[in-house]
C-alpha cells in the first residue's frame, strides 16, 4: 500500500512541514465519490542503482530533477547516492502544508492552478493538512501561457469534444458545476457535475457513442451509469429512477440509458439529472465542467 510511502515522506520532511499525520480516511473518502487517489498517496521510492543519474531518474518517472531535488532534501549538488532511497512524486509538484484558516481556493490561487483540479489532485479531501500541488511544465511559449488562466484540467485533456445532451429536451440548470454553497447547510463544497431540471421518470439519454463501463447502485451518486467514449472522455449520470442498459454494452448518442429518479443523495430535493463529464489522465478521471460539452 503506497500510503506507507508517504507515512515515510512526511517523517522525512517533518522538520519542514511540523506534521506528522497524514488523515487515513482521506482515500476512503475520496473513493467513496470516485475521485483520484490522492497524489500524496502515490509518491513511491526509487533505489538508486549503481552509475543511475538524478537525470535518468527524473526522465524514467517522466518528473523534472528539479521536482525529486525538492522532494528529497538529502540530494546535494544534484548528485544522487547510489543504493539510497528516494521519494518520487507520481508528477511535478510540490507539497504544501495549508495553513490555519487558509482555504484551497487560496492555496490554487497563489500557485496558479484552478481550485478544483486541486482538490481532485488531492482526492476531493475536505480539510486537507497537507497538499500536493501540481505544477506545469514550462511550455515554449510561455507569454500565451501567462496570460490565460493556467489550468491543470485543460492541460491534460485532449480537445476531442463530446456534444450531445442527456435528455431530449433542454432544461434549466438547477445547479451549477464546481465550487458551490450547499443550499441546505450553507457549507462550500465541489460539485463535480451539473444538476439539470427534469421530471422523475423523464428519459436520459447517452450523450455519444460510447461503451457502459458502469450500470449499478453506487453510494450517493445513486443507480449510475458511466460511459466510457473515444479519446478519453467519460460521462456518468447520477441518481437515476430506473437503469436500462447493462455494462459492456454499447451505446449511440440517443440510446435510452435510464430515467431521472433521485436515488442516492442527491445536492437537490427539486428534481433533477445530476450529469457530469470526465477526462482521463495521470490524475485519474478529472471532472470537467459539462456545460462545455452540452448542445
Ligand atoms: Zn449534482
């Protein structure tokens, strides 16, 4: 289990960081709502072997030097030791202790990243004491780069777009994606999908082709379905009435997959298709915002 890994690091760095703990229930948290393992979970250790360059190293974990100098304070002069251990992060980035009272939104704010990506990098933790914040390579360039917004999401995508719409009729959005206040308790939280109006029993339909990886009950999302599409791109929808197909099956943009229903918890009592997209990447399945891909 690679959380051992970094029970390790934190030891390791524990005169940088003052911490100690890292919160065990954080990955079972953050399976529970599909979300990535949390990168700090996916550090690993590398036995330096004999003539091995901290170059080499980098370049076959696919990670800058400068990223395992950071992470590995013992390494000076960028020279390695050969049969020592070191820690390798599962992508360039670095670890940051979150301050009292300091919120992620400020944490991505200040390293320019968007907020969510943070927070799906890390699992989708509440109050994370730690966090592992993911930093771009440099592009060539780099003026175009500075002046949009850098995004962790966009970077790792790919273009390929899906455009249908889940139900055959446009509705109201009754809630958006992303960072949101709860309507019931007030807390903020990320919404990883959107949430479209529709009647119970209103038919939902596969937005493309696609393959259904996932047809079942699963925890607050409900009866759910997740369809896997080409280069990539996943799209689920959540708390379904009735499920009408069955995985491995595959499906046409069109094809009924199920009805609207309110299985599982959902954010809203006003009913609704809770319907999210998703990309592949290093990162896991990333949310998307599906207002992009909606026609
Ligand atoms: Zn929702």
């Amino acid at each position: 289990m690679s959380f051992r890994y970094c029970s390790v690091l934190f030891c390791g760095l524990a005169g940088i960081l003052s911490l100690s703990t890292f919160p065990n229930s954080a990955w079972a948290q953050s399976k529970q709502r599909n979300c990535p393992e949390p990168a700090l979970e996916r550090f690993v250790r590398h036995q330096v072997a004999p003539e091995e360059s901290l170059k080499a190293i980098a370049q076959s974990y696919n990670v800058t030097p400068e990223t395992i100098i950071r992470m590995n304070p013992a390494i000076r002069n960028g020279k390695v030791t050969v049969g020592k251990e070191i820690i390798i992060p599962p992508y360039d980035g670095i670890v940051v202790k979150v301050g009292r009272g300091q919120t992620l939104k400020q944490i991505a704010a200040q390293h320019s990243i968007r907020a969510d990506a943070l927070f799906e990098v890390n699992g989708c933790q509440e109050n994370p004491e730690v966090v592992f914040v993911p930093q771009l390579k440099k592009s060539q360039n780099s003026t175009q780069a500075a002046s949009t917004e850098p995004n962790v999401l966009e970077t790792i995508s790919n273009s390929n777009k899906l455009n249908g719409y889940p139900l055959a009729e446009n509705t109201a959005v009754a809630f958006p994606y992303g960072w949101q206040i709860n309507p019931d308790n007030g807390e903020v939280f990320f919404h990883s999908g959107i949430d479209l109006s529709a009647q119970p029993g209103t038919s939902v339909q596969a937005i493309g082709e696609g393959i259904v990886v996932l047809a079942q009950e699963q925890g607050s999302y409900g009866n759910l379905v997740i369809i896997n599409h080409s280069n990539g791109m996943q799209s689920r929808y959540a708390h379904l009435e009735d499920i009408k197909i069955s995985a491995g099956e595959e499906v046409n943009k069109g094809d009924l997959i199920g009805t609207v229903g309110s299985t599982g918890t959902p954010t809203l009592k006003k009913p609704h298709l809770h319907f999210e997209i998703r990309s592949s990447s290093s990162l896991g399945w990333v949310a998307k915002d599906p207002w992009e891909y909606l026609k």
